[in-house]
C-alpha cells in the first residue's frame, strides 16, 4: 500500500510536470515598418514628346483638275496675300472663253438684228401697213435674243472665272510648310500643292494616350521646352483635343497653344511638353503592403493604442510596381504596415521599427 501510494504520486508530479511544459507561450512581438497613410495632394508629373506646328494651317489646291504647269515657291517661302504660287496648263480653260466670248458675240448680233425688226413692225403697225401677228412675232424674237445675250455673258463671266482658277493664290501671309505636286504632275481638284502655315499662333502638339486623356486636369498648363535646349521655356494651354483616336497609334491629338512662344521654337522643332495629372481619389500606399484576405486585396492596419494589427480588405483604383492607390477601406492618418507583413496574424502585437515614417 506504501509503496502504490509513492507510485501514485510520483506519476501525478510527472503529469503536471507535462502539463507545465505543454502551455502555450506568449506570441512575439514582430518588428515591423509602417507608414501613415496622407490624402493625396498632387498628381503624377508626365512628359511628352511633341512638335510646334502653326495653329493656323492651310492647304493650298486647285478648283479643277489639270497638269501643273509650275510651282513657284518651296518649303521655307514666305509669300503674301494674292501672291500666285502655282499655274496650271490653262489650253482647255482658255478655248472655253474663247468660245465663250463667240458666243456672246453671236448673240449681241442677233439682238441688234431682232431690234431693227421690231422697230419696223412698230412703225409699220402704227400706219397699219402690218398685222398684230407679225408685230408679235418680232417682239417674241427679241425678247429671245435679249436672253440669249444674257445667257452668254452669263457663260462668258464663269469661263473667266474657270480660268482664273488655273493660278493658285496664297491667301494670307504665312509660311510654306509642305510641297504635294512637282510640275509637269496631274493634280485633282482639291489636291494639296502647297501647305502654309499661316503667321500668328503657333501650337505644341502631342500624342497622347487614352489614360492620361481621362485622368488630366481640365485646363491645365502645360511646361513646354526645347528638346535640344531645354533653357528655351513657354507655356500653355490645351486648345483642342482630337475627337476621335488615331486608327494605327490609338492615341489622341492634343493642341496646345503656346503663350509668347520664343523665337527659337520654330514651327516643327521637336519639344517636351510636361503636365502633372489630377491626384486620383483615394489614398497613396506602397506596393509592398499590399497583401491577400480570402482573394481580395488588403492590407495590415496598425492599433497605436493596442499595439496590435489587424487585417483589413480594400479597394484599388490605381496599380503602379511601386505603389497602389486605395480608394476604399483606409483613410488618411491610419497606420499601415509596409514590411513584415508576411508573418503577421489578426491581432498580433507588433514593434514599429524607427517609428512611423
């Protein structure tokens, strides 16, 4: 009976003994780097490779078809209002005023004919030594030739106008920018021979993509620069923006007109126009707290009173490699956990290392 009674209480001394052993520990404290999180106050800057052209451009053809017979300026001429910059082979224009100018001719003929004959139907009605119906008659034939006198100056005035469109006139001072014909080539009616930008404003104009589209401010200044120069300096405003993509590049064209453009931007030097896009809603984080809650994104928010994290699911509007910008779920002045945040659990004490940043 003793010795049971020593076995007995040696086994209960070794269970609690294992018992001892077993109890769970107190969890570490992680050491973790967190930011607190700001509302975002500016946008991205952007750069974009551009080109000044003439806000007021110009191209330059023929009302009608025909051989060029010569252009009489090239790129980099100046020219001025009505000054003639290209002729055509004027042969078939020139026989159609001519024949224009029978015509009349013929017709004033038969007026003055048709004239005579009424005055002398009127007078030998007057003595009746003629009847109403040959009176009529020559009134009838004059009024005929009175229109067909009409109707050929008629023709007469558009084959001169026809032939004045064989010369192509500058209609306002500017610049020669681009050549479409050589001479001796047959141009259609409407062809671009000569392109002029005309004196005035001048525009930096842009590619741009769809996004940046969406997410520019609205009347927004642009930094414009030389690209071979970056000292040479304007700025503008975007004056218009391509309705429609372009159906190889997918992008838009933008027109920014420049304000006091210097010299040195001449029309298509190569420039850099740079912009900062609006902020976008929500609030900017690093990439690197980003993490998974039951396949949304979340992130680990830090407790200053409790000294513990919690997991908490959010939304995304923008994700850049380097950093997210959330939209829901966290708001400015909250504590986010940036590194470590692999080995953490939901309401796990935590060390925040150098402190918040």
């Amino acid at each position: 009976m003793h010795i049971s009674r020593i076995a007995a209480v040696s086994v209960i001394a070794v269970a609690l003994a294992g018992c001892q052993e077993q109890a769970p520990s107190e969890p570490a404290i992680r050491p973790v780097r967190a930011i607190t999180v700001e509302r975002n106050v500016q946008g991205a800057p952007v750069t974009l490779t551009g080109q000044v052209r003439a806000q007021d451009q110009a191209n330059l053809s023929f009302r009608l078809d025909g051989r060029l017979l010569e252009r009489r300026v090239n790129v980099g001429d100046l020219v001025q209002p009505g000054q003639v910059v290209g002729k055509l082979d004027p042969q078939i224009q020139q026989n159609s005023l001519r024949q224009s100018q029978a015509g009349l001719s013929s017709a004033q003929a038969q007026l003055t004919q048709a004239r005579n004959a009424f005055r002398r139907q009127q007078e030998l009605l007057k003595n009746g030594w003629t009847t109403n119906a040959s009176f009529d008659q020559a009134r009838q034939a004059l009024d005929s030739a009175e229109a067909q006198v009409t109707s050929s100056r008629a023709q007469l005035r558009s084959a001169e106008e026809t032939l004045s469109y064989t010369d192509l006139l500058a209609d306002t001072a500017g610049t020669v920018t681009a050549t479409g014909a050589e001479p001796g080539e047959v141009v259609r009616a409407g062809q671009m021979v000569v392109q002029v930008a005309r004196q005035g404003g001048r525009d930096a104009v842009f590619d741009v993509p769809s996004r940046l589209i969406r997410t520019a401010p609205r009347d927004s200044v642009v930094a414009v620069s030389l690209a071979e120069d970056p000292s040479v300096t304007a700025t503008g405003r975007v004056r218009e923006v391509a309705p429609q993509a372009d159906s190889t590049t997918r992008t838009f064209q933008v027109k920014v007109g420049l304000i006091d453009p210097p010299d040195a931007m001449r029309l298509g030097a190569t420039v850099a126009g740079r912009i900062r896009l609006s902020p976008p809603e929500g609030v900017d984080v690093p990439a690197s707290a980003l993490t998974l809650s039951n396949g949304r994104p979340a992130v680990w928010v830090f407790d200053p009173r409790s000294q513990t994290v919690s997991l908490r699911s959010v939304e995304i509007s923008l994700h850049e490699p380097s950093s997210v910008v959330i939209s829901q779920g966290l708001a400015a002045g909250e504590v986010v956990v940036t590194a470590g945040a692999q080995v953490l659990r939901p309401g796990q004490k935590v060390r925040l290392l150098g402190g918040e940043s």
